[in-house]
C-alpha cells in the first residue's frame, strides 16, 4: 500500500473530511499509530520536551531530527512523515532551509518539513516548494520564539493580533505550504482562518473548527509527567500503566518469583 500524500491532503479539505496528527520520535511508537491509522505524522521537534530531555525545543539539532525522522520514516509503511526544521535551520534564509530540509528529504525519507513563522518565512517556503519539497506551516504560539514570547501565551487575541495572523496564514498559504498548523489560537479566529484558506488548517488548543487536529503524543496518552496543557486531552494513561508494570517486575525479581517455570529453559 502506498503512503498518503500532500494530494490526498489536498483532496480531504475539498471533502470536508477532518483528519488526525500526532508526533512520533521513534520507529516502534510510531508503527502503532501507523497501525492505528493515523495518516499525518509529525517528527515534531517537541522532542526536545518529551524524547531528548530538553527544557525547550530551541537546541534541537539537525542530526538529531534527521536521526528520528529516519526512525519514524522506518516504523511506518502508510503515514505521511512530516519533519519539523529546527530553531537555528532556516532562519538564516531560504537557501539554509532548503540545504536542511533536502537532507531531511535525502537521508531520512520524509515526505514533508514544517517551519514556524507566517510571513517572516514566506521566502523559505516558497523556495523549498519550488524544489519540490512539501511544506506544513506553523503559525500562532511558535514555541521556538519562546525566549522572545517570554512563555507560551495564547496568540491572535486582540484585532491587530488577529489580523496579524490572518496576513501569516494568507502568505503561507501563497508560498506554497500544503497546510499550516494554528497553535494556541482562539476558536473563533482559527475557524475564521479555517474558511477563508483553501489548504487545511492543523489545530493544536485551536477548537473545533480546523480541519485537522495534531496533538503531541506523549500528552494524548497520558505518557507526559506533571501538568498538562489545557488544550489537551489524555486518551489513556500510559505513565501509570508503565511506571505499574516496572514496580511489579521489580518486586518480582526481589520476591524470587521472576522467572517462574514457563519462562526458564532447562
Ligand atoms: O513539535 C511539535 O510537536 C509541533 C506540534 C505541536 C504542532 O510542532
Ligand atoms: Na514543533
């Protein structure tokens, strides 16, 4: 079976067909979501955060994503895998981003890059696209902005705020991207920008109205320690599940009941 495309992309917005994301960072994770039927994974550079042990994803390297991007790319035989280009990848200019995003292309075998920024990242977009490299855009809350945010607060809230994101997601949308994700934008402005794009629009704490909906996976199965994010929502809780079954192993091995008969050869 062949894997999705940026054209079946495409053709769910002209269905009106919403669809799923979520992040992957290694090849077994991200075989069962591929399993699961996810269609759109992300190697998000969220791995910072939740894989690598970061405080952010601002030093997030390049062979560090190409290393698990490659993992994902290898775990899944249906998914569109979709990289993240890191803080420090493409700000330099388009031709920085196409150098990084074609060796994500060539040595990792994904199908697609993100990058954050609206109209500050038009020109890498629009070069990339050019080279026949498929871009997901990212506007919003940019967490790789954090040290200017000062956080992570809601973004587009005001009317000049929000007409700042409607120009961002009109100039990713004429560069070429085949989607943009709105990150931590009030509902009634992501549906806004939802109607008036014709690529889909991503949400992440974005409501209900966008066409898709991505959320990192560590959070959407209850995997993330301590607080989450509101926009959240824990399908399951694997922390529990997993952090359970190494204490019973360890008390088994302490008591002397591991390995019983079944598992010991003789
Ligand atoms: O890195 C990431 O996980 C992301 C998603 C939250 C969109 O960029
Ligand atoms: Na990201």
């Amino acid at each position: 079976s062949r894997r999705v495309t940026v054209r079946d992309i495409a053709a769910a917005k002209a269905r009106g067909d919403k669809w799923p994301m979520l992040t992957a960072y290694d090849a077994m994770t991200a075989s069962v979501f591929d399993e699961a039927g996810i269609p759109v994974l992300l190697v998000g550079d969220s791995m910072g955060n939740c894989h690598l042990g970061y405080e952010s994803t601002v030093p997030v390297t390049m062979d560090e994503m190409t290393l698990l991007s490659a993992a994902v790319v290898r775990g899944t035989e249906r998914a569109l895998v979709v990289a993240d280009l890191p803080f420090g990848a493409y700000q330099e200019g388009p031709v920085q981003a196409l150098r990084n995003a074609t060796r994500l292309v060539k040595e990792a075998g994904v199908g697609a890059v993100k990058l954050e920024g609206g109209e500050r990242s038009a020109d890498q977009i629009k070069l990339l696209v050019d080279a026949g490299i498929p871009v997901m855009a990212h506007i919003g809350l940019t967490p790789q902005s954090v040290n200017a945010f000062g956080g992570y607060p809601v973004q587009g809230r005001g009317e000049e705020a929000a007409q700042q994101l409607l120009r961002d997601a009109k100039a990713v949308q004429d560069a070429g991207a085949f989607s943009v994700v709105l990150e931590a934008v009030p509902a009634e402005l992501a549906a806004e920008v939802t109607r008036t794009l014709h690529i889909p629009t991503v949400g992440i704490g974005a409501g209900l109205d966008c066409d898709a909906q991505v959320l990192v996976w560590t959070d959407m199965a209850g995997m993330t320690k301590g607080r989450v994010p509101r926009f959240v929502k824990q399908y399951a809780q694997l922390r529990e599940a997993l952090g359970g079954a190494a204490k019973e192993f360890a008390e088994e091995v302490v008591s002397g009941t591991f390995p019983a008969a079944e598992h010991t050869f003789h």
